[in-house]
C-alpha cells in the first residue's frame, strides 16, 4: 500500500489507499434441507487521488496491477470533481467493538447445526411449513492510508442469522421471516424461533377489514418502512442538491417532541459499527432528531466542503466505489409502553410487521402505499387474526407528527435500532 500511495505522489499533491480483505461463509438451507455450504475469500483496493484539485478514482482486485491502478486514477482526475476536501491527519480513534473471535471461531459444523435446529423446531410444532435458512460469517480487514499521515488498520466481524418459514394452502399463502444480524456471536436459533411460532400462532385465523383510518402500530421490523424517508432527507447529499424536503429545516421541529434518534458508528456490535468511516474519520454520535428537532445532516468530507460545513465521519464506502454520506446505526430512543399495552389501547385497528415494497410512492417526500405482507387485526385490544390483501398508505412525516406512543423495548432491524411505534391514524385499504 506504500508503494501505491507513493507511485500517486509522484504525480498528485494528495492520494488515499484504501484496501478491504474478507472472508465470507454461507449455509443456506432450502425446503426444510441443507442446500449449500459456501466460502470465499476476497481483497481489493481502491485509489483516490487529488491532481490539479480535481478527484480521481479507481480501484483493483489484483493486488499485482498497482500501475494500473494509479494511471487510472490520475488520468480520471481530468474528468473528476473539484475536490473541496482536505485528506484527514491521524487523530484520536475511538475503541468500538465490531469485532468478536467468538464469530471467528464458529465453524461451518455449528453453523450447520444451528440451521438444523431451526427447522426441526418449527417443522416439529407446523409439518406443513417449509423453512428457508441463511446463515452468514463475515470476518474482513480494513486499511486507510493517506498522504496526510493517516494509517489505520481494524477488523470486524458480521454474524447474520435469516429464517423464512412458509406454508402454501389452497388460496393461502403465509410466510413470516426473522432475522438477526450483529458484529457479536449470537445464538439466534431460539429467539428467532419463538418469534416465528408465536406469528404462525396469530396468523392461523384469516380476518378482514373495512377500509378507512385506522391507530396502527408498526413493529421494529416494519419501521424501517416509516423511517426509510428520513434516512434520505438527512442525507447531505441530497441536501446539497436541494432535493431533500428538510433542506432548510435545520433546527425545526419536524416530528413529534416524543422522537428523538442518532447516528451512532460507536454503538456496540451495531450491523453498521465501525472505529472510523470510510474515509478515516473518527467514528462519533451524531445527533439527528432531538425531541423532534432537526439537529444535523449527515456529510462526508466532500459534501461537508461543498456545504461548507464539517464531515460528520458518515463517508461509507467499500474498496470499489467512492465514498458518499449514509447512516451508520440509526439508534431511536425508546420509549415508556410496552407493545401488549399498545395493543391493548386499541378498539379497532392494525398491526403491521412485514411489508412488501414502497409501492408507487415518493418515498424521498415521505409518501407510501405498501401491501401487507404480515398484519394482524387488532379488536378491544386483543389480536384477532391475520388479515391479507391489505394495503397502508399514509405519510411518514405526518405519522411520525402524531404518535400516540413508543415503544419500550427496541430491536435491530438491519441496521436500524428501533422500538415499535403507535400511530394514531394510518390509511388502511381492505
């Protein structure tokens, strides 16, 4: 990497090298069996160069084509941005834990073992469901070096866990997933289980429903689906491009004084955890709504000084692409209700845990209209039944305006780390 940095040098004022190794091992099982076993191990570089103040880039999976590498980056600099950025000096990293040997250690035998289970257990209690089961170990090295000094090297390890169990009956179709995904070991097996029996339980009664507005919760599963907007409008990017609807909203109240989120690289064995970004910035929590506050938007370093305005260490990025502003862990506070006492308040109304896409929406404005993939019926309080073919559509911003109330036990939802919300009114479609 000292040799490429020195090579781009030789015809750039600046230049970063930044380089990924992985190793990833895959046990996928299929209708009820063990499908396949997958390994593979990979490296690339990529190469960013600042020559006559403009941003060139390339990147190489063949650690042999180095002058290949930098020729392609110098000569994409005559096409490329001007850079509005300096490259990061070494500073002060935080110590975040994104990685466990307990994953390192895990072999395909356990993995094996693990996916057994999961489908003995669930065929056991319901021998009409087939199970799909995808067990997944990442373990990778990541290395940024740059010519202002910066040369840091971290690991991190992913252990994600899915489970699909469906059942296909004449004129039915029923199929709940869960997943459990994190930078630390975890047995899944039983939890996930649990979750999946309890839905099969609830859903064996098929109900309906008339449309109209309807108080609706939205699990931890499905809040990505309410969140999905946000995530854009805070997007430096697009703020820059004055696309985003919160563009000129900083330090507004645009939700509910109940809500209040961060951006947080350093949160403990997140999905997205990491000691600094992609661009060798010190990881850090960044507070993103605070009571309902607009507090920040998310930069990385070129569309902090095109903003000018400082990074936020939200430059994501892998070997091949350069980097662009994202959330990392998206943390939402939890709040004083428990989801049996949400279900309770309600006379008539939904729960929606599984969605399938975002329908014909304007998804950057907010807007959805998504067919229920997994909703129940909820009457005095009590579940009733699984309703099918049923839509919700509504606005994210207006709902997340009027909670009734959130919950106080949060989940993982990829990298989204949220309890489960109680809306007061949500269009439902029967």
């Amino acid at each position: 990497m000292e040799e490429i940095l020195e090579m781009a040098l030789s015809k750039a004022e600046e230049a970063e090298v930044y380089h990924e190794e992985f190793q990833n091992t895959t046990v996928s099982f299929q209708a009820n069996r063990l499908k396949a076993v997958d390994c593979s191990v990979g490296e690339g570089t990529g190469l960013r160069v600042i020559k006559n103040g403009k941003i060139g880039f390339s990147s190489i999976t063949n650690a042999e084509d180095v002058k290949f590498l930098v020729n392609s980056a110098l000569a994409a600099s005559v096409f490329g941005q001007n850079a509005c950025f300096k490259f990061p000096r070494a500073s002060e990293i935080p110590r975040v834990e994104c990685f466990d040997f307990a994953v390192d250690s895990t072999g395909v035998e356990k993995m094996i073992e693990e996916g057994e289970e999961v489908v003995r257990i669930i065929t056991q209690e319901f021998p009409s469901f087939q199970c799909e089961v995808e067990i997944n170990k990442t373990l990778s090295k990541t290395t940024i070096l740059n010519s202002s000094g910066l040369n840091f090297t971290y690991k991190k390890s992913i252990y994600a866990f899915f489970v699909y169990a469906f059942s296909v009956k004449e004129g039915d179709f029923l199929g709940i997933e869960e997943e459990g995904v994190s930078c630390k070991y975890h047995e899944w097996t039983i939890s996930l289980v649990e979750k999946i029996i309890e839905k099969i339980k609830l859903a064996q009664k098929r109900v309906s429903i008339d449309s109209g507005l309807y108080p609706v919760i939205f699990t931890s599963k499905a809040m990505p689906l309410v969140l999905s907007s946000l995530k854009r409008g805070i997007n430096g990017k697009l703020v820059y491009k004055k696309v985003s609807p919160l563009s000129f909203k900083l330090n507004e109240p645009i939700l509910s004084p109940e809500v209040t989120i961060v951006d947080d690289a350093t949160f403990p064995y997140g999905r997205a955890s990491s000691p600094i970004d992609g661009e060798g910035i010190p990881s850090r929590q960044n507070k993103v709504i605070e009571k309902g506050v607009l507090k920040n938007f998310l930069y990385d370093l070129q569309t902090a000084g095109l903003m000018q305005t400082q990074t936020t260490a939200n430059g994501l990025r892998e070997y091949d692409c350069l980097p662009s502003p994202s959330t990392t862990n998206l943390i939402v506070s939890p709040g004083k209700v428990s989801f049996e006492e949400m279900v309770e308040d309600i006379r008539e109304g939904v729960i929606v845990d599984q969605v399938i896409g975002a329908g014909q929406s304007n998804v950057l404005m907010g807007e959805f209209s998504v067919n229920l993939d997994l909703g129940f019926k909820v009457v005095n309080g009590k579940i009733k039944g699984r309703l099918k073919n049923v839509m919700a559509s509504g606005n994210a911003y207006d709902l997340l305006r009027n909670v009734v109330a959130i919950g106080k036990k949060p989940e993982f939802s990829g990298s989204i780390f949220t309890p489960p919300f109680y809306f007061k009114k949500v269009h439902i479609a029967g």
